[in-house]
C-alpha cells in the first residue's frame, strides 16, 4: 500500500501543526509525523515515527464528506498514542485531502477487515496438565 499524506488533528492548530504520512508495511500501521509551528514554519520537530500492530487497534472510523476525510483510529492502550500529536484518550484523528479519500477508505477498510478478523479468532486458554 503506498504511503498516504495526512493531517493531524490537533487541539492547538492555531499555534501548532501537524502532517506526515500514514501506510501499512508488514502489517503494521505506520505513521510518520513532524510538528511545525503555524505562523512560519520555522520551528520543526524532526520526523518521529510510530508502528501500531493490528492486535492494539480497538477501533477505526471512517468519515468522509464533500471535501475531506477523516479516519478515527482508537487503540487499546493510550501508550501505544502517547507520541502522536493531537491524540486523545487513545484516539488519533487523521485527516485527508480530497485527492486522497479513495486511498484512506481503502486503508481503512483493510484495518476494519483486520479488525473484524483478530476479533473471530478464538481465544486459546492454556491448560496445565500437571
């Protein structure tokens, strides 16, 4: 899947923003970002990048309308968020440009289908045979 450019929601846009790109590699869902201050740009953060395993997504919502799309990704543990600007609660919210919704709706749907697939599966006790 290629890589997806997107924006961070975030709480203090006015002062701060954040973008970067979003793919899956391996499995995994990778995120990259960098935070930049909103007036010029001179202030960067450095690219810091974070892989989410399909196991620690509780989650994921798709939005879209006429001009942009937004997925809501819910993980099960606030940690595994903790670097990612503008998340919340162990919620992220990222945002796409409309010339990119085709490719985050298939994104996605491939977390969804993820999703419904590990939470099929069932689960295996161990038992001791002592």
């Amino acid at each position: 899947m290629i890589s997806i450019p997107v924006k961070f929601h975030t709480p203090d846009a006015m002062f701060t923003e954040a973008e970067g790109m979003v793919r899956i590699e391996d499995g995994r869902l990778v995120l990259e970002f960098e935070t930049k201050d909103a007036f010029f740009g001179a202030y960067r953060s450095g690219v810091q990048e974070l892989e989410i395993f399909p196991d620690d997504v509780a989650d994921v919502v798709y939005k879209q309308n006429l001009f942009k799309a937004q997925l809501t990704i819910r993980t099960r543990s606030m940690k595994q968020l903790d670097s990612v600007p503008g998340s919340k609660h162990a919620e992220v919210k990222l945002r796409f440009k409309r010339r990119h919704r085709d490719d985050a709706q298939q994104l996605a749907s491939f977390l969804q289908h993820r999703l419904r697939e590990l939470e099929s599966q069932p689960i295996e006790e161990t038992t001791d045979s002592s």
